[in-house]
C-alpha cells in the first residue's frame, strides 16, 4: 500500500500539500496563541496595576489605625463573592480589611513589606486557585506607618480567556486548513488532467480503440505524446514487415511443395507408388511445419502490439456457424455462454484459430453436443472451457496430445498440428491450457487467457 501511494503523483502532491498546509498552520497557530497569552497577560498585569493605584488612592488609616477605604473600587467585580478579583488592606500592625469578594477571608501576603513605589509580583493561593498578585505599600495621608495593599485575579479567569481564544482560533484554522487543503485537490485535479486524458488515451491505443494518442496536450505533456506517437508508429511498421515477411516465406516455401505434390501425383500415375507415398508424407510434414511455425511468428510478433484487442463473442460467432455447418451431419449441437464485454488481448485472428481449433477437436469427438463457456472471475482475466459428451481422455494423455502432430486415433480425420499450434498461440499471449474431465463426460479444455479492462 505504502508503496502504491508514492508511486502516484496525485498522492504525492495531496500528501505534501496536506503536510505543509497542517505544518504552516500549526507553527501559526502556536505562535498566534503565544503572542495573544503575552498580550492578554500584559492586559491583566496593567489591568491589577490602575486597581493598585486606585486602591492606593482610597487608602487610609483611621484614629484606632485600622485601615479602610474612603469609597470602593470603581469595577464592580471586587463585589460578588468568589468573583476571582480579590483586594486586601494590611496594617503594620496586622489589622487588616478585603474585598467583598474575599467573604471575610485573608490573601495570603508575603512577609516582609514591599517598599514603598515598588510592585511585587507573585502567585498565591487563594479561594479556588492560583491568583496572581501584585503587591506594593502605600502611605496615606496623614499616617505614621505604610498600609500593605494587595490586589490580584484568579488565574482560572485569564485561562479562560485564553482557553476561549485557543478554540476559536482552532477552529478557525482547521476552517482554513480545510479551504487549503480543497483548494490544493482542485488545483491537482485540474493540473494533472493531461496526464490523466494521456492515460485514457493510451488505454485506448492499448484497446485497440485508437491508433495514437491526441496532438492537443499541454506543452509540458506534449513531447512525450510525439515521443509515443512516433514509437506506436515504428513498432507498427515493424510488425506489419514482419508479419509480410513470414508470410512471403511461407508462399516461397509452399510453391516448391506444390511442385512436389505434383510430381508425386505423376510418380503415382506412372506405377512409382512407393515413392509417390514417401514424397506426400513428407510435403505433407513440411505443409504442417509451416502452418505451425507462421501461427507462432504471427503471434509472437503480435502479442506485445498495442491495441491488439478482441471481443471473445464477436470472434466466437462465426467460428459456431462453421462448425455447425461443418459438423452438422453428426447430428452435434454447439452451445455457447458467454459473459458481456468480454475482451481478449489476443489478435482476432489468433483468437479465432484456437476457438476453431478447440470446437473442431471438439465436434470431431462428441456424441452429440458440444459447450463452451466464457466468464471472467477475477475480473483480470478470461477463462473459457469447452466441453463435449464424448469418451473423453486419459489423466496420463493430457499433455501428450499437445506434442506436433501427436493423434491418438489414425482413423479421425486431421494431422495432430491443432491443440500443439492453440497450447503454442495460448503461452505466447501469456495465457494457460489444461485439461480435465467434463461433467458432461468427455473431455474439458481449459483456457486461461489475459483480457482488456
């Protein structure tokens, strides 16, 4: 799987844009959320000092020496008990005074005295949590001694705020990340849509749907496109020399023949019939070498050829008709299933010897009736069977029948060349051949044969 995904440019480049979107965005939201916890706590220290310096105005002593307020605080949120802002006047004797939010409690100030005009910042603990407090020492009007003034907030508040803001901030960034992230899988799928149509374009070629891939690609695309072209174009004028060649030798070969068999004829007029006899035996030999080793030429030259593609129904239908015309005296019955869109990647004319091949040995040997099925299991491959209602064939025959020229009755009609020249065909295309018992109790023929999807 790991490797089917970075073999892939799509998946690479959603891969990296994803990564470096989430990278970016997180190294921005981690330096937003910092900036913004310096920025609240600064609010919140500046915010304790203007209460220090007001409650430093307020201050006094009275004639017993308590300390006291001359009004309260203007934010009314040293009001309500457990508010979180929380003050505190302390006397140098002990006597001291707090907040209404304190419900009578103390803040737990530190000993000894701040100076006068100097801040002390610190956390303590109070009602319910950490608070973070300043402390400073004042001197009012008229006192002997200076009033230690503590004045501080819940740290679980300013959390809060920043709490609130990490989410908002989340959320916005994973609104953001995903906007990126679609905006990165359009901009690939637009981007790489060449690369897909010469995908589809090639698998066009390879069908047998088209001869060569389209002239208006991108730039970017457009010399590889000219480089396929003109490869399809010199592997197609290779093949069709080849395929002229083997057939010009095989006219050159059986003209020659031809001179023989007739001389032969002439010998056998002539009273020679033993000659006669040896010089057809072995034109007859030569004729079959030929057939065989031009059948192999022609499908060893083809079976790496794009588009060599073949429906297995429109090859199946005329080699039915000839057999059942050609068997038809024997009373044999040709039956054929064969699954929708089916498509071999076999030359037609290949394909159609081996059908006929297989359904000829096939008649020759039935009773009566004769099936071939064809279906793609996997969905990769075709796999065809033929059965007949014959006497069917020994275990220990099977491969023997695939040898040249091997029969194993005299008295039926051919010369051993079919299933060798279909078992030959069937191995060049990378396909396979067996043979088994049929249900219908002769014999099954197995064809595995590679298909187009």
């Amino acid at each position: 799987m790991k490797g089917a995904i970075w073999t892939s440019f799509r998946a690479r480049l959603i891969v990296g844009a994803i990564i470096w979107i989430t990278a970016g965005l997180a190294v921005s939201g981690w330096a937003l959320a910092e900036l913004f916890r310096a920025h609240v706590t600064e609010q919140f220290d500046e915010e304790l000092q203007g209460h220090a310096s007001e409650l430093a105005v307020l201050a006094a002593i009275d004639e017993t020496g308590k300390p006291y307020l001359h009004r309260r605080l203007s934010d009314p949120r040293f009001l309500p008990v457990g508010s979180g802002f929380y003050w505190q006047l302390q006397a140098p004797d002990g006597r001291w005074v707090s907040s209404a939010s304190l419900e009578g409690r103390r803040l737990p100030l530190g000993a000894p005295f701040a100076p006068l005009g100097v801040e002390q910042h610190r956390f303590v603990e109070g009602p319910n949590g950490h608070i973070r407090l300043v402390e400073t020492s004042v001197r009012p009007v008229g006192a002997s001694a200076p009033l230690r003034i503590g004045i501080g907030v819940e740290q679980r508040l300013l959390d809060q705020v920043l709490a609130r803001f990490n989410w908002t901030l989340a959320a916005s960034l994973l609104f953001i990340a995903l906007g990126l992230s679609s905006a990165a899988l359009l901009q690939i799928w637009f981007g790489l849509r060449p690369l897909g149509r010469v995908r589809d374009a090639l698998a066009a070629v390879r069908t047998g749907r088209a001869q060569r891939l389209p002239d208006d690609l991108p730039s970017e695309v457009a010399p590889l496109a000219a480089d396929l072209n003109n490869l399809l174009e010199a592997n197609l004028d290779m093949l069709r020399r080849a395929r002229t060649q083997a057939g010009n030798l095989g006219h050159a070969l059986k003209t020659p023949m031809a001179i023989l068999v007739d001389e032969a004829a002439r010998l056998r007029s002539s009273g020679n019939t033993s000659v006669a006899e040896v010089i057809e035996q072995q034109c007859e030999r030569m004729h079959r070498q030929i057939d065989y080793q031009l059948a192999r030429a022609r499908a060893a030259a083809l079976r790496s050829a794009p588009g060599v593609a073949t429906r297995v129904d429109d090859a199946l239908e005329p080699v039915l008709q000839a057999m059942a015309r050609l068997h038809s005296r024997r009373g044999v019955e040709f039956k054929a299933s064969v699954a929708p869109d089916l498509t071999a990647a076999l030359d037609a004319q290949d394909l159609a010897e081996i059908l006929a091949n297989l359904l000829d040995n096939g008649g020759k040997w039935a009773r009566s009736r004769v099936e071939i099925i064809a279906q793609s299991p996997d969905g990769g491959n075709i796999l065809i069977t033929v059965d007949d209602d014959g006497p069917g064939l020994a275990p220990e025959a099977y491969e023997v029948v695939f040898g040249l020229g091997e029969r194993l009755d005299e008295q039926m009609p051919g010369h051993g060349m079919g299933l060798a020249i279909v078992k030959d065909l069937i191995v060049l295309y990378g396909g396979k051949i067996w043979l088994g018992a049929s249900p219908l109790g002769g014999l099954r023929v197995h064809l595995h044969l590679p298909a187009i999807v």
